[in-house]
C-alpha cells in the first residue's frame, strides 16, 4: 500500500496527529477497510521520513479513536469489531464526547440498503412479522374504540398511560410471573428508546458494560453512541456463561450487564433455568445490575417445551434486574410501544429523563396499546403468529437441508424453537463481505455473523418476515453462493 502523502513540521499540529488523522480520514471513506494492513511502523517511518516514535504514537491514537487494532507481534489493522479486548492505555475522547464517528459494519449495513431495492431480491435479514401477520385489521377496530375524551396533554406522571401501565402489571404477573405495581413501569417507544434511556442515564461515558458475544444490542449502536465500552460475555451453545463475569469485571469494571436470555438474537438459544439462577447469583455478589431484553419471550414455538422464567421473575430478580418489553415482535413494530420494569428509584429516574430529552410517547398510540391487550383477540392473534412462525422454521430448516448441502447448519441445534431467527455455521468460511457479494449476486440478502459482534463463519436468517414459498427460494439461492464461494 502506497502513502502519497507526507507531514507537513509547520503545519502547526504534532506531526504524529497528522499522521493519525491522515489514516482516520481514509478509514471513514472507506478507502481503507475493516480487516485491511496498516503499514508496519518502522516501515511507515522511513517512507514519511519521521522517527518511529511518532508513529508509534499515530497508532496509538488510532488505537484509542477505535479505528485500528493491534496483536503484539501481529500488524496493525482496521478495526473489523468493536468489543473491547482489554483496557484502553489512554483516554479515548471520542467515547467521552458520546460519539464514535466508524463503526467497522457501516459498509455491509450500506451495501445491503442498496441491494434491497434491486427487483427481485428476497430479503432474509428483517426482523419484524411480514405484513399478514400483523394485526392490522384488529388495530383499526380497536382505534375506535380509544378514549379520546380525556385531553392529549403532557403528562402529570413522565411514566405513561396509567391504564396502560396497570394492564401491563396485570399482563405481566399473569403471563410471566413477574410482580410490579404500576409505578414500577415505565413506557417507551420500544427496545432501542429504552436502552437509550438507561444508557444515558444510569451509566457515564467510558464505562464498561458486558454484553453477550454475539448480541443484537452490538449491532444497535446505542452504547457507542453513549461512550460506553462493550465487553464481550462469553457464551457457548446454551447462552452466556456467568462464570465468566467476575473476572470481566476484575479487569475491565463492568458497571452493568445486558442480556437477553430468552430466543436470543440472532442465535435463538434461551439460558436454562440453572444458568439463570447462576448468573443472578453472581452479578448479587457482585452488586451488579441485569438489563433483561426480552422481545421474543411470547414467541415459544414448541406448547410443550416453554421457555424458563423471566430473570425478573426469579428470586432476586425484582430487586437488580431490569426488564426490558415491547409489542413490536408480537404486533407491529410500527406502534412504536415498549415498556420498562425497574426498582421504584429506577423508574423514577428514567421517568425524569425521558422527560427532559423530550421522549415522550404517543398518548393516543398508549391508550391504543391498552386496548390491545384488554382485547381476547389479542391472545387469538398471538397464537396464530406462533403456529405460522413453527411452520415456517421448519420450512426454513428443511429447505437448508435440500439446498445447502451442508455448507450451512445450524450452530445451537438443540436450542429450543422460539422468536424469529435461525443462527448458522458455515462449513467454510469466509470473509463476511464475500458472504455479502455472493448472496447478492445470486439475489438474497442475509446479515453475516461480524454485524453481532461474532467471527467470520456464521450468519442470520430470519423467517418472520417472508412467506415459505420465499424463504424455500431465497435458501436455494443461498445454497448456491455457498457452493460458489466452497468452489462447488
């Protein structure tokens, strides 16, 4: 790789800022992408005619932006993750500032906004209900029924709808076991407002915060936006472990823990009732607190074979864990409703935040909800969207049977069927960007494994979004990139 380029001494910035601005510049246009070599220093050195030292010291700076990363004895490269691997030597000023301007999965996430478009495309990345099973029609009638003669004023209390919130306490007693008041909920705009509340609220910039690896909250990019350093929790075919949290915490001081133990996304596995119990034990001794998501727990896709318990349902859980819900899986993503369930001073907290960053929620979209889940069609309209979702998993799953040829499986096999994804290993892998190309050349869309945070060689399907005659098609033509990139 050529560098036309050179410091300029009188410039009137240190030249090894120049240098590490240089290399950030070219990394944000992507000229230089994830995964690509840096220039070795004392190679880079001589080229621009600088001590080693100075560039030494560009590299750190790029080490500490989250731009490069380095093994000892290894090169220097662009990042291609964004889990912190160990404790930063220096301060990094853009998690301080609340921003971080590269985020290594941009350029997949943008390439897959565009190939989208192209006619024809069968798009197995969505993960939201196809339009048939949203209950649309149930809303409309339900809308007509909305009171609207109580004004759509601010609120007096910041925590929402309080017939909402009590039905909630209700639906939720009933349903999970979990035990709240109304004054223990608070309502959101979904999953992604309320991670944004909690982590611009109970947590500070440069804090350290453990999150399964891989994880969908990786891919959200609330936390990074929030200066907060994920640490990967390891995990294995059951979920995380929570043996692993006390020596995360002894080296990086993890201030919280986020999960979501119950059809994880993207790798479908639930935490088993032991490892539950397991890790509230552990983050009590440690004084650490749980954010439970839990969006697909009401999608169990086995009547026999239930998930366990809510973390917050368990014994210690109401007293540091906070659960995370929403309709959006359930429903429709775009009624926009979630909801928190935390210790009272937690509540309160959030509630007070939520007001002065003026998030406010829909109050008609609030009382809207609290029709929803007064209404028995509601229940009837849930039961409905697991039989179809069972069917279409297994439609999925014989289909990679038929026309992967066992060039993708699933990595979890034994994990219990629920939400609405399919988690896989590749026979061989390869780059996440081929893996990209190859599905779009052969016209299916499907999110690699670095998006979540995990190594090259996995993938997410999901079969919420499509109809089976569309997820038989767009695995076939999986089936052939795969081939294609195994040289079959």
């Amino acid at each position: 790789m050529s560098v036309e380029w050179n410091p300029d001494p009188a410039a009137g910035m240190p030249v090894f800022k120049q240098i590490a601005r240089f290399y950030e510049e070219r990394i944000l246009k992507g000229d230089l992408p994830p995964g690509v070599r840096l220039p070795a220093e004392r190679e880079l050195a001589v080229r621009l005619k600088v001590n080693r030292s100075t560039v030494s010291a560009a590299y750190e700076e790029l080490r500490a932006g989250g731009f490069v990363t380095s093994i000892k004895g290894s090169a220097t490269r662009v990042c291609e993750l964004l889990w912190e691997e160990k404790p930063v030597p220096v301060p990094n000023w853009r998690r301080y500032t609340g921003s971080r301007a590269f985020d290594p999965a941009m350029s997949i996430y943008r390439r897959q906004h565009e190939a989208a478009r192209i006619p024809g495309m069968i798009n197995l990345t969505k993960g939201e209900l196809s339009p048939d099973l949203m209950p649309l029609h149930l809303l409309q009638e339900l809308a007509m029924e909305v009171d609207y003669s109580c004004p759509f004023s601010y609120h007096d209390d910041f925590r929402g709808d309080l017939g909402l919130r009590t039905t909630l306490a209700d639906t939720l007693q009933a349903e999970q076991g979990i035990t709240v008041t109304p004054e223990h909920l608070l309502i959101t705009s979904g999953v992604k407002h309320s991670l944004h509340l909690i982590a611009h609220t109970l947590l500070q910039p440069g804090d350290a915060i453990a999150v399964e690896g891989p994880s969908y909250l990786y891919a959200m990019g609330v936390f990074p936006a929030a200066g907060l350093r994920m640490v990967r929790l390891p995990v294995d075919s059951g979920g995380l472990i929570p043996e692993a949290l006390p020596a995360l915490v002894h080296k990086h001081r993890v201030r919280m823990v986020f999960t979501n133990p119950t059809f994880q996304n993207p790798t479908g596995t639930s935490l088993s009732s032991a490892r539950r119990q397991k890790l509230l034990e552990v983050c009590e001794s440690l004084r650490l607190p749980v954010v439970e998501d839990d969006p697909y727990g009401a999608l169990s896709l086995d009547p026999g074979n239930p998930p366990p318990p809510s973390l917050k349902a368990l014994n210690g859980g109401d007293r540091f864990v906070i659960c995370l819900g929403t309709l959006s899986k359930t429903a429709t993503p775009g009624m926009r409703l979630g909801w928190i369930a935390a210790p009272l001073p937690v509540t309160g907290r959030l509630a007070q935040a939520k007001n002065r960053m003026g998030c406010s929620t829909s109050h008609a979209g609030e009382r809207l909800a609290h029709r929803y889940l007064l209404s028995a069609a509601a229940q009837t309209h849930l039961a409905t969207v697991r039989r179809i979702l069972a069917l279409r998993r297994a439609c999925m799953l014989q289909a990679l049977r038929e026309h992967a040829g066992g060039l993708a499986q699933p990595a979890a096999p034994e994990a219990v069927p629920g939400g609405f994804y399919l988690w896989l290993r590749l026979k061989h892998p390869v780059p996440d960007r081929e893996l990209v190309e190859a599905g779009i050349r052969e016209g299916v869309l499907i999110y690699p494994g670095s998006l979540f945070g995990a190594e090259p060689g996995f993938l997410r399907l999901t079969y919420a979004s499509v109809g089976e005659a569309e997820i038989t098609e767009g695995v076939r033509r999986l089936g052939r990139a795969l081939a294609g990139l195994a040289g079959g």
